[in-house]
C-alpha cells in the first residue's frame, strides 16, 4: 500500500517543481539579459577587436604596442589622478561622514547632506566642467574678480587645466560618493562598543585603535577602492575639460579611435580598454571582499 | 511678373531636360557645337561663346558644400547666376570633403548629383576615379605643383599657416617671431586649433613650429620640441582654439589657417595674424569636375568663371589666397585692396606631401603625449 502511493506522492510533487520552475527563472532574465547586453557583449566586442589588426588579421601586435612610452604615460596620469583623488575624497568623505552619523540621526543636517550628496556624486561631466570655468576658468567670474584685487590664482599658467585641476574637479563627485557610500558603516558603529571601552578603562585612542579603527578599515579601504575606479573610468569630464590630447586613459582610447591624419588604430584602442576592464575588474574584486570582510561586524 | 519668370524657369528648366534627353549617355550635354562632357578645354568645346551657350542651355550647376561666407563664395555664386542666367543650387553648406565626393557617390546618374566639387587635397587624390580632365583657360598660371598634369584636379585658393591673436591680451600688441610666445607675457594663451595627433590643421600647427625652429615639411620634432617647451613655460592651454573660446578670451593665441584666423575678426576687434618668415606652411583646397555631372557645360563655365581675374579676386575678398594670386600680381589685375588685407609673409610657402604629412603625423602622435602631458 505504502509502497504503491510512493510513486504518485513523488510525481506530484515533481509535476508540481516542474511548473514552478520556469516562473523562477523568469524573475532574474531581465538581469541577465542587461548585463549580457550591455555588459558581456561589449566587453566580449572589445576583447574579439582587440586581437585584429587594421585589415582585420589575427595579431597579438595590440598589446606588445601599449608598452610604447606615450601610452605609459597616460596610464600612470590616470593612475596618479585616480589615487589622488580617491585618497582625498576618501578622507575628506569620511570625514564629512563621521560628522553627519554622529549628529541627530533624523535631523535637517544628515537629511540635507544625504540627498545633496545623492546629487553631486553623479554631478559630472559638460555641466560640472562648465561650472568650475564659469567659477575660477581663465576668464571665471571668481577668478576675474580676484585678479582685480590684485590676486592671481593661475601666476604659472592655468592649473585647472593640469593633472590638479582634473584632480580637484573630480574631487567634487568623489566627496559626495564616499559620504553615501562610508555612512551605513559608520551608521552599523554601536555606541555600546565605545561605552564598553570606557567601562574597561580605555581611552578615546585606545577605541579607535583597538576597535572602531580595525572595523572601519575594511570599510574604508573597499570605498577608497571604489573611489579609484570611479576617477579611473571618468571619461565626460576630462574630455569637456581638456579638448585634446590624451592625457589620461579614456582619452586616449578615444584617440586612437578618430583621426584625419591617417593615425587611428582601433585595434589598439581596444586592447587599452581591455586593459583598463581588467583593472577595474581586479579593483571591484578587491571592494567586494573588502565589504564582505566589513559586513561581518558592521550590518 | 512672377507668373512670367515661373513659365521662364519651368521652360528652361523643360528645355535642358530636353537636350539632355536628346543627347542620352553617349554624347553627354550640350549643343551640336560643344560637347561638354567629353571636352578636356574650352577650345575642345568650341571656344567660350559655345560652352556659354551649350551651359545656359543646361540652366543649372549644383555645387556642394560651399557656404557663402566661407571664402566669399557667395560673390562668385550671384555674380555667376547673375552674369550667365544660370541656376546655382548649393547643396549641405556645411559638408565636409568627404562628404562631398560622398554625394558624387550616392546620387549618381540623378540630377542632383554636384557637377563639381572643392575638397582638400587628399580626398582629391583618394577620388580621382570619379574626376573628368579639364583644363581651365588660365592652366599655365598654376603652379605645377598644384594640379594634376592631365587636369584630374587643380588646386583653387588657401592660405599660410598663421598666429592669430588678440593684440589686446599679449605683451607689447604684436607677434614678431615664434620664440615670442614663449615669454612670460604669454601664460595660458597659446593654443592649436586641434589635437595634432588627429586634427590635420593642429598637425600642421606644429609643423610650422617646426619650420620656424630649425625644422622641416621631413622633420616635425622640432616643433613637438617647442610645444614642449611652451608648455613648460606654461604658456600651452590644452585646449581645441574655435571661434568660442576666442571670443570668450581662453585662447588668445591660435595657430591656424589664415583663412580661417581672419573671421575671428568679427568676435575679437583688433585680430590679427602673424605668419613667421621662413616658416610659410601652405594648404589650399582642390577643385575637380564630376565626371557624370548632370550639367557638363554648366559645371566647365563655372570653373572657368572661378579661375577668371573675378572668380580669382571674390576669393581674395574672402581672405583666401588664391592659386593665381603671383600671376594676377605680375598681370595687375589682382584686387590690390584685398590683398593688403592679407597678413603679411614673406618667403616661399612649402607644400607637404601626403607622404609627409602622414609620417610626421606619426611622430606627432608618438611623442605628443610626453611633450605637453
């Protein structure tokens, strides 16, 4: 008897996965379509281009050719400019972010520098450029004022259009995204850990050392780290600044792309963002351990 | 009235359809007297009062890309029109070259396809395939340098690599020579009208820095030299010089094409332009006939309208330098008020081939990062 209802029980069961199964699958395919879409497919476009020549042969040239001396250089004026102004903004954000967890959780303060951070970190690009010429430009509002009291900000020649200037312009995006990014961890810091320190004799040194200082960390290093790819894959903003030359990586991948002087080489362009993927690619693997490290204390 | 000249246009209009019906594709357009499409100089069409008669009968001449302002071609359109009772149609003002043998291309065997074209030299000698021979009455005053011996192409106006600049924002008002721009008066004002490594008009910005530091049209490193020193002086602003920034005051200072400088005079009062001696640096556009025209003779009696002493000085008028400018000198016949407005050189202008243009682009490109990065 029992034996006999067994294989019934089962098939109901099994009839009854089976018509479930395709519903499930149905939630995530859009996620899978977009990031096969835009993701997979362009990365697997520039990886196939990558390796063709300009007649469309099969050629490793690409990449023995982003040894050549100009291509270094724009690497590290994007490495420079990416670890400048992730470390600034990191600290400068997690200040900023100190300041707003700790005052009044629902207050004016933290709601008005939330959203406005919510703002400014996409705040990039035509308009963002626009702003700072219009501000302190060569011929800026500011900058034409102070120069009538006497006061020249650019005695060497206009900075805003060097490595600094690039770096302090980013500087206005990479704040405002370590504040959003750096709050729910300082948020997840229980003033319960500092009153137990206190209890136990310790002082404020002893806290941040002891404790807040190796919590925090993961946090903070993994959000330096996303600051990095942020400035590192920044395109819009560098282009509107400076018109021409490759300055910095995403630059000259657009170089290489357009010329009419004969000097365009695809191939290569492709290969140089094959090798920015793959930075970014190392760099957000590293941010994702580092969060995974972090939320195990801090939720 | 205008009823009048609608029936006159629709009849002329009626009437070249006719003749060009007539003559089908074997003879091309044209009277019995000329045949157009086929004649390599007014002589083979019969002479000047034939290849006028053979093109009024056609009514039409659809030229491309050649804005009005851009080198005072709107003289040369109205007095054409005006002179010869001929329909100009101006197609896509703002076209590029390629663009324009683009449209040779697309709108074959229509009769909106341009009967001619002005492109820069080296999409003319990409295209020549589609070109006819011709040879306009005035041939021997070009130099043999800027045409092509069986009459494929032939070169029609340009100008000199120059120094544009606001007198008002430099040291002292005026430019004498290229090591000028290296003072201290100069902070953040110089720019290229481009990115040298893809913009051709930057590239040759740089090569004439070249030929006025010891350089030549074979050896651009001299000028990637200067930039690098200007831009160590802190002179050099990274970027594109346009009619924009000059008006707004961030490029002061451009190194462009003289033709093209001088229209910042209606932005900046005052512009002027600075070309170094023995660093004469020339680029000049290039004409050709198509050879399918849909208005064979229309499209020969205008390139001889445009080589003529008035098709020649309405150039000139514009600021461009055109191609028999030495001769019409020689001749008496140039515009001499026009030409005193042309910035002053002295000195013979190079023209780089192809071939040196492409190889000192690729110096250019190799080294331009390093030298103002």
């Amino acid at each position: 008897m029992s034996l006999a209802g067994t294989p019934a029980v089962n098939t109901a069961a099994r009839s009854a996965r089976s018509g479930r199964l395709p519903l499930t699958w149905l939630g995530v395919a859009p996620f899978f379509v977009f990031v096969g879409l835009f993701l997979l497919l362009p990365t697997g476009i520039i990886a196939a281009g990558s390796l063709g020549d300009k007649d469309g042969h099969l050629t490793l040239s690409n990449f023995t050719e982003l040894q050549q001396a100009y291509i270094i250089k724009s690497f590290l004026n994007s490495a420079v400019i990416s670890i400048a102004s992730a470390l600034v903004g990191a600290l400068a954000g997690a200040l900023s972010a100190y300041a707003v967890a700790t005052g009044n959780p629902r207050g004016t303060l933290r709601r008005i520098v939330t959203s406005a951070s919510g703002v400014f970190a996409q705040f990039g690009g035509v308009t963002l450029v626009f702003a700072f010429l219009a501000a302190i430009g060569p011929v800026g509002l500011l900058r034409v004022l102070l120069q009538d009291h006497g006061v020249d900000i650019f005695p060497n020649g206009v900075w805003l259009y060097d490595m600094s200037g690039l770096t302090l312009i980013y500087m206005y995006f990479q704040i405002p995204l370590m504040v959003l990014v750096f709050l729910p961890a300082l948020d997840g810091i229980r003033p319960q850990w500092r009153e137990a320190t206190e209890s136990l004799g310790g002082t404020t040194w002893h806290y941040w050392r002891y404790v807040a200082g190796p919590l925090l960390a993961p946090a903070f290093l993994g959000c330096t780290l996303l600051l990095f790819a942020n400035a590192f894959s920044a395109y819009a903003t560098a282009a509107v600044l400076l018109t021409q030359g490759g300055v910095i990586l995403p630059l000259q991948i657009s170089n290489l792309f357009t010329s009419e002087t004969g000097q365009a080489q695809p191939g290569l362009a492709k290969a140089l963002a094959l090798a920015m993927i793959a930075i970014v690619t190392i760099v957000m693997l590293l941010y994702t351990l580092l969060q995974r490290r972090t939320s195990r204390w801090l939720r | 009235m205008k009823f009048a000249s609608f029936t006159r246009h629709v009849g002329v209009a009626a009437m070249a359809f006719l003749v060009v019906a007539a003559c089908g594709g074997t003879s091309g357009g044209g009277n019995a007297s000329c045949v157009a499409k086929s004649a390599k100089s007014v002589t083979e069409c019969g002479g000047m009062d034939a290849l006028v008669a053979a093109a009024k009968a056609e009514g039409k001449l659809n030229i491309i890309a050649t804005p009005p302002d851009w080198a005072n071609y709107g003289a040369s359109i109205d007095a054409f029109a005006a002179k010869y009772g001929i329909k100009i149609t101006s197609a896509n003002p703002n076209g590029s070259s390629q663009e324009e043998v683009d449209a040779i291309k697309n709108l074959a065997g229509t009769s909106s396809a341009p009967d001619v074209v002005d492109v820069g030299l080296s999409v003319a000698l990409a295209n020549t395939a589609l070109f006819a021979n011709y040879k306009v009455a005035t041939w021997n005053d070009i130099p043999d340098s800027q045409k092509e011996a069986t009459g494929l192409w032939w070169q029609d106006y340009g100008g000199n690599m120059g120094v544009g600049y606001d007198p008002s924002k430099i040291p002292g008002g005026s430019i004498s020579s290229i090591q000028d721009l290296l003072g201290s008066g100069f902070k953040s004002k110089v720019a290229l009208a481009g990115d040298p490594t893809k913009s051709n008009q930057a590239l040759n910005g740089v090569l004439m820095a070249s030929l006025a530091n010891g350089g030549s049209v074979t050896d651009v490193s001299k000028g990637v030299d200067f930039f690098h020193s200007l831009k160590a002086a802190g002179n050099y602003v990274p970027i594109i010089g346009t009619a924009a920034t000059v008006k707004a005051g961030t490029t002061p200072v451009v190194f462009e094409w003289d033709y093209l400088s001088s229209s910042h005079g209606k932005d900046v009062s005052g512009w002027k332009i600075f070309e170094p001696t023995g660093a004469l640096l020339a680029n000049y556009y290039t004409q050709a006939i198509n050879k399918e025209a849909p208005h064979p003779a229309a499209a020969r009696l205008w390139e001889e309208y445009l080589f003529s002493d008035d098709g020649q000085n309405n150039w000139l008028k514009g600021g461009a330098r055109p191609v028999r400018q030495a001769a019409m000198e020689k001749s008496g016949k140039l515009d001499a008020a026009a030409a005193a407005k042309l910035p002053k050189v002295t000195g013979t202008p190079v023209f780089p081939t192809a071939d040196q243009q492409t190889a000192a682009g690729t110096y250019v490109k190799a080294h331009w990062s390093s030298a103002v990065g």
